[in-house]
C-alpha cells in the first residue's frame, strides 16, 4: 500500500497555470521586410488572453485585416495552429 497526501489547493494552482493563453502585442515600428517568426512577446509588451475569451472571439475577429508572420502574407482574423 502506498500512502500519499495531495494538497488540492497546490494541485490546482499548478493546473490553473498551465491554461492555454495567447499573448498580444503591437508592434509600433512594424519592418515590412522582417519576417516576425520567433517568440518574442517581450519586444512588444505583449498580454496574455486566456484561450476561453479568444475562443468567443474568433468569428468576430475574422473581418480583421492583419498579416501572418511577413508583411507578404495579408490575411484575416487570427493565425490558429494546433
């Protein structure tokens, strides 16, 4: 018999952390050549938005105009990966 005691308050601040969020920013000096491919949400002092909001908004931010990773690519709405 094992015998384990789990503290459900550290358990779930642990989970809590662990939530999908995205992170905006903007960019004010946006470079059309530069390609905007690595992780750098501290350049732009980026947000975190937890996934639950994003996911209520994506329908309505499909009339966005933006661009994806390159001043080349012009699209609409957000840039979802899986």
């Amino acid at each position: 018999m094992y015998l384990f005691s789990l503290n459900w308050r550290n358990l779930f601040e642990k989970v809590k952390s662990l939530a999908i969020t995205h992170e905006f920013g903007i960019i004010q000096n946006f470079n059309k050549r530069h390609v905007y491919n690595h992780y750098t949400p501290d350049l732009y002092d980026c947000i975190p938005v937890n996934d639950h909001f994003i996911q209520e908004l994506i329908k309505p931010l499909a009339m966005m105009k933006t661009y994806f990773h390159t001043y080349e690519r012009p699209a609409n709405g957000l840039a979802i990966t899986e």
